[in-house]
C-alpha cells in the first residue's frame, strides 16, 4: 500500500480576516507545495481546508495516509471521532459545516491517520506549510470562501 505523508497549516490575518493554508504532500522523495488565499476567512477554515485539498490532491484511492497538522480542532475532531456525530446530527449549531461535508467525501476513500504536532516548533514541513499558508493569505490572487461568506450573509437575512 503507498504511503503518503501529509502537512498542514492554516493561516487567518485579524481571524476572520485574509487567510491562506499551505500544504506539503511527500511521497517517497517527491514532494509537492500547494498554497492558495482568501479575502475573508477564519483560521480554523484554513486548517481544515489544508487537510482537505492534501487529500483532494491524492490521485489513487486506497492510500496509507499520515496527516501531520498543529491544529487541535482539526486533529480531534477527527480522532475523537466529534466529526461523524456532527454529520449525524446535520451538523446543528457546528461551525464549518460545508468544508466538514467535504473533508466526509474524500476522507473514506484512504486510510488516514491524525498527528498533532505542536506549531512553531523548528519542524521543518511545519515551519514550510506556515510560510506558505502566511504568503497565501498576504497574496494578491485571493480567492471567495464562499462558505464563510455565504454564512455571514445568512445571518443578515430576514
């Protein structure tokens, strides 16, 4: 079975504010950057969306995969399996319903494992996922999220 490694960071200017998340898949000695912005976003969406696109990003389905992130509410919402009850429970009251739905597409198709690995801490690909998730969010090419956008927008409603 291929393994493949994968970390993460997210990254939130005034939270909500710009973010970005920076990715790092490592197969073997190949390695891949990913990393895009947002005009407005919070941080905890930037941490679960870089989880999201590193899995988006595998080609085969059926892969070994370690998930390595410094983010406590993405690594125990998956660990302590909080995740699937949300799910069951049309995720009343939980925030980021529409990236949690999407991380429950892709998140079956591999065998995934959690890893909390404390942040800012002279880890190498977790000092390189913060480069990339700060550069993201400082970028010029900043993207909608439209899912925290949309939600804002609901709230005004009515």
């Amino acid at each position: 079975m291929a393994h493949v490694e994968i970390y993460t960071d997210g990254s939130a200017r005034s939270n909500p504010g710009r973010g970005g998340y920076g990715t790092i898949l490592k197969y073997g000695t190949k390695e891949k950057e990913i990393s895009q912005g947002f005009r407005m976003t919070t941080n905890n969406r930037m941490e679960l969306m870089a989880v999201i696109v590193g899995l988006e990003t595998l080609t085969r389905e059926g892969m070994e995969v370690v998930i390595y992130s410094d983010s406590k509410y993405v690594v125990d919402s998956i660990d302590k399996k909080w995740v699937f009850g949300w799910a069951k429970k049309g995720f009343k009251d939980k925030k980021n319903p529409d990236l949690w739905k999407r991380f429950l597409k892709i998140f079956p198709k591999h065998k995934v494992k959690m890893k909390w690995i404390k942040g800012h801490n002279d880890h190498p690909y977790n000092e390189r996922c913060d480069v990339l998730a700060t550069e993201a969010a400082d970028g010029k090419h900043l993207l909608i999220d439209e899912g925290y956008e949309s939600s804002k927008e609901d709230m005004f409603k009515s």
